[in-house]
C-alpha cells in the first residue's frame, strides 16, 4: 500500500478514509476514486486496497469562500486603534482607502497569492474575488484592459485556488449618481468601460477548468438602475451576480432618502432577485425583505468575522434558517481566514443577541455545527458557481482533518463537526486536494516560504513607508 499522496493526472487515483463526510451524511471506510479531477466512484463500508492512498484522518469536502476583497488583507489588524469615539465602518473605509494608494500590480498579485496559500491551508478551495481595484493611482487604465484581473488570476493559478472572479461596477460614491471622491478613483468605471472589462476577464479564464466568471456590482450607492439593466441585458448568461447589500444603518437610511425604499427592499421590487443572486452582508432587513431573500432563493454571503469586526450588526439568522434561507460564508476583509471561527462568530451572534443557545439548526438538522457546515457548503457552491462535496462528478476538492487531536481522534461522527467547530482553536486541516491535487500538505504549501517573504515586504510598504 502506497504511502505518497498523488497529484491530479489522467490515470484514475484511489483513496480510502476510515470515516467520510459524503453528500448523503458520514459514511465509515469509504474507498473512493478520482480521475480526471473529478470524484468517480464512492464506495463505504469498504477495505483498502493495495492500490489506493490511505487518508490520514476525517476526509470532509471543502468550502466555497463567497466575498474575497484580497488587497485589504494588507491592513489586516491595522485599524483597531480609537481614532474617533464614534469609530465605525466608515472611518476604517477612510484608512483602506490610504493604504489601497501604494499598491502596485505586482504588490496585489503578492497579497492575494499568500492569501490564497492561507485560505487554502484553512480548507476553502474556491473564493469569490470581489474585484474592484481596476486602475492606477490616478484612476487611469492600464495598458492591458484588465492588468489588475490577470493578477488575480496569475495568483489563483500560482497558490492552486479555485477563483470565481468578480469584477465590479463601482460608478458613484452615493445614490444618485452622486461624483465619486478622490479615494475612489482606482475602483471607478463608466459601464460601457465595465463591459469591456467583463469581456477581457472572460478572454483571460477562457483556458482555466477551476476558474469562474460572475456580475458584480458593489452597491445600490455606486450604480444606478439603468448602469444594472444595462449589464444584465448585455451579459445574460446564467452566472452568479454579486452585490453588497444593508450593510450599514446609513446605507439603509441613505437607501429610503433616494428611494423611499430600503436597499434590499428596492432590488427586489426594481430589479427582482433569483437564485442567481447573491446578497453580501444583507445585514439590516425587515421581515418582508428577509422572507424576500429566501423565497427568492437567493444566498445571503455572510461574513461574520470582518462584520464583527466593523460593527456592522447581526443578520437574523435565527429566522431565515426557519425560511429555508440560502447562505454562504466569506472572509472578506480577511481579518480571519478561519472557517472554524467564522462558523463560530456566526453561531455565538445569535446566541449573544438572543440569549439562548444552539440557533442556527433545522427541523431536519438539530446538530448546529452540521447544519453550520451543510448549509455554507451548498450557499457556497451556488454563490461560486461550483460544485463542491463528496459526490460523484463533482470537482475532486475535499480536505483531511488531523487525527493526532483528541477531539478528532475521540469523537463519533454525530460529534466530529460540533466539537472542531466549537471547542478547536488550533488548525485541524492538514491536508487539503484540489481538482485531485494535493495541494497542502501536512499542514504546508510549497510555495509557502517564499510567498510569506514578498508579503512581508509589502506590509512593510503599504503601512509603514511613507
């Protein structure tokens, strides 16, 4: 019995787990193969063979990131200094858009290849990269449409990432159409000039099997309503359209001043919201836009972490899981790459507010850390526009979690999810296959080293060199 991991080829590879969290539930000695990248066959209650690969550990399916911004994991821990007794979103928007100023085209492709390196080594394997710094500090093209895009993708091919790309429409600075500010000058297109972008982006991932296309627009306050019908009738193919969305109290209050409707309120009843959709923070709702969201079946892309960490607020959680609602999980401004905690500031929001425990389950899952885990893993995939999980033709992605930890070694399945999700502060993921690569491990990348070293040096730039 072989004990080297493989690497994707076109010959069928075989692997088995002692335990598997496969699409119908855990499943325990499950032998299953991988060809072409893709997942072939499953078979539990099985012995390994003298052919396979044996896994070292829990094998679970990977994660689908929904909101990316790569370039702010630079100031990553910069912005908790009290500037202001009334410190908010707002004024942490003010330092982002200071640093965003010194980042060259090489500095972003550094940022996000390590951040795609760490993302992958916490067990997410596609991200959606919510892309909107397009130009150069003067707000001017670049040479090559879409210079900035090709980092991105040049960084998703170099760390193994599955990249969903996002390029946005970012016009205005306020509804209405209001003029953007000097701060904004490197996200702003015109939305013919957004087009175009659109199609160089699509050139680009033409010849990338991982990689993804999808609409963006970053909010009801940079774009207006003709600027959306106009994209979406020129780009209709059936891709995911992403927004943020109710993130703020002065978003929604900016939202009904202009409109007389609330920000989620207005897409719906102007545009109309589909599965297609998804909804970025969604944070400030009433019922009816909440029951809106779900009837919809549109995904909400939580990001627990960065909205705890700007005071955003706490998104209802408790009441959409009992409307069937769709969501997924994003690191955003990556102050945690951590699937583990963004699960858990999830959970612990609505436990805080509420004052009880165990919130975010369903009739038909009462487990929280299972439902935590189920439900990000489809509201990913839909928001990505991938398929990922323990089934057959699904793309090959699934990670092994480190059996040397009690809570891993000691748990029965029922357990495994609640007890490294909510009593685990150390990363569990050791090992980490994408399109049936081997891409971590042993908890390592290969590029890890030298990555770390250019990203140290563009810390170093963007916040402490004048």
């Amino acid at each position: 019995m072989t004990s080297q991991y493989s690497t994707h080829c076109d010959s069928t590879q075989y692997y088995f787990a002692q335990r598997a969290l496969l699409s119908s539930g855990w499943a325990k000695g499950v032998l299953f193969s991988v060809k072409n990248g893709q997942f072939h066959s499953f078979e539990a209650d099985s012995s390994p063979t003298t052919d396979c690969h044996v896994l070292s550990g829990p094998v679970l399916p990977t994660l689908a990131n929904v909101h990316s911004h790569a370039f702010q994991r630079v100031m990553a821990g910069a912005a908790e200094v009290s500037l202001n007794p009334n410190d908010s979103f707002w004024s942490w928007r003010d330092l982002m858009y200071k640093i965003v100023q010194k980042l060259t085209p090489d500095d972003a492709h550094i940022i996000a290849k390590q951040l795609y390196i760490d993302m992958l080594k916490a067990g997410y394997t596609q991200v959606g990269e919510f892309h909107y710094l397009h130009h150069d500090v003067g707000g001017k093209h670049y040479n090559q449409l879409g210079e900035m895009s090709n980092q991105i993708i040049a960084a998703a091919d170099e760390s193994g990432m599955g990249l969903t790309l996002l390029p946005v429409l970012y016009s205005h600075s306020g509804f209405g159409g209001q003029a953007p500010s000097a701060g904004q000058a490197r996200f702003i297109n015109s939305t013919d000039s957004y087009l175009a972008l659109h199609q160089a982006c699509d050139k680009a991932l033409a010849n990338h099997a991982r990689h993804k296309l999808g609409i963006c627009f970053h909010s009801l306050r940079a774009v207006t309503k003709p600027q959306i019908e106009t994209v979406l009738s020129a780009l209709k193919q059936e891709v995911p359209i992403h927004i943020h969305i109710a993130e703020q109290q002065k978003e929604v209050q900016d939202s009904l001043a202009f409109s007389g409707q609330r920000p989620v309120e207005w897409l719906h009843n102007e545009i109309g919201l589909n599965e297609r959709w998804c909804l970025v923070h969604a944070t400030h709702l009433t019922d009816a836009e909440r029951q809106a969201i779900a009837t919809s079946q549109a995904i909400a892309g939580l990001c627990p972490t960065t909205e705890a960490n700007l005071g955003d607020g706490i998104f209802p959680g408790v009441a959409f899981e009992q409307d069937n609602g769709r969501w997924g999980i994003g690191s955003d401004s990556h102050v945690s790459l951590s699937i583990v905690e963004e699960l858990r500031t999830y959970e612990y929001g609505q436990r805080l507010r509420d004052q009880q425990r165990n919130r975010l389950y369903r009739a038909d899952q009462t487990s929280v850390g299972d439902n935590l885990y189920q439900q990000a893993l489809l509201g990913g995939n839909q928001a990505c526009g991938v398929s990922l999980g323990l089934s057959q033709g699904n793309r090959a992605d699934f990670m092994v979690l480190d059996e040397s930890h009690p809570f891993i070694a000691a748990s029965e399945a029922k357990d495994l999810l609640n007890r490294w999700l909510f009593a685990t502060n150390e990363n569990l993921v050791k090992d980490v296959f994408v399109a049936g690569k081997h891409i971590i491990k042993d908890f390592h990348h290969q590029q890890e080293e030298s990555s770390r070293l250019a990203f140290t040096q563009v810390i170093k730039k963007a916040m402490y060199h004048a």
